[in-house]
C-alpha cells in the first residue's frame, strides 16, 4: 500500500463549488435525514481520490443506493476515518489546537448523538472557535463560523492522509 497526500487545497475548492449547490453526479439525502456527512464525504474524496469499497466497514459511493454507511452517517464516517488501516482516507480524533484546512467536526446539539458533520474551509487562529469557519449541506453555508452553530458538543477528525494500492 502506497501513501499519497490528502489534498487540502482541493477539499476547499470542492466546498466552494458545492456548498451552495448539489452536484448531480451524487444523490441529495436532504429529504432522507440530510445531506451534510455526504457532502462532508464528497469533500473527502475530491482530496483523497481513494475510495475504499470494503463491504463490511468501507467508504464509498456508486449511487445512492449503492453508498456505504460511512458515506452519509455521521457516526460511520468517524468510525471509518479514525479505524482506517486499509486504503482510503483516515484520521485521528483531535484537540482544536490540531485542526487543519480540510478537517472534519461533528457536532452534537443534544450532547448525546453526534448528529452533523461540517468541512473545515478557513482557520484563521485554530485556539479561538470563533475564528474557525466550515461550509457544510442540509444548512448550507460556505465560510460560516463554526460558533454560529448552537451544539452542545464538537469533536475534531484530522485527516492524517490516504492510502491506495
């Protein structure tokens, strides 16, 4: 397995393009539970060009019915990306102190569940949150400060890199 660079700068072109809009070649999942880790997930991939189509805990997507869990289920997609040891894209849980452009955070707004997963777009002190903006789907935004949301609780997944064949 060969290890290639997680291309940041085109995750933010991807979030740019996108975040306002639905790319036709992927379903929109607004109507079925949202589409924010999916979106999250296509921004992954125009990083990373790796998908890994493990059926039992890949990520992955054909079409929206031929899609991994991980691709549009917040807790599966930070399953797949911190447990990754085959190819595709994987991270680390990590403290807001570690974050980078391209990142994920998932946000819980009961305190409980997990439940919204938005892309890292701009940092501009990553010790302050309010100087950290996100675009995502389902509230579609692009450059949104990630404190305009009202959660309870955020986690970090920093991207270490991606793994091919």
């Amino acid at each position: 397995m060969k290890e290639i660079p997680y291309n940041r700068n085109n995750v933010i072109e991807y979030a740019r393009k996108w975040a306002y809009g639905r790319n036709p070649q992927y379903y929109n999942f607004d109507n079925v539970g949202g589409d924010c880790t999916s979106f999250v997930s296509q921004c992954i991939y125009a990083g990373s060009k790796v998908m890994n189509y493990s059926k039992q805990n890949g990520w992955y997507y054909i079409n929206g019915n031929n899609k991994s869990p991980s691709w549009s289920g917040v807790e599966f997609l930070h399953n797949f990306l911190t447990k990754n040891k085959s190819v595709g894209p994987y991270g680390n849980e990590v403290g807001q102190d570690k974050i980078a452009l391209g990142d994920i955070a998932q946000l819980s707004f009961d305190g409980d569940k997990f439940s919204h997963s938005l892309v890292i777009v701009k940092i501009e002190d990553n010790t302050d949150l309010n100087q950290v903006f996100i675009s995502s789907h389902t509230f579609d935004s692009f450059n949104k400060r990630i404190l305009e949301y009202n959660y309870e609780k955020i986690r970090f997944i920093h991207i270490e890199g991606v793994r091919k064949n």
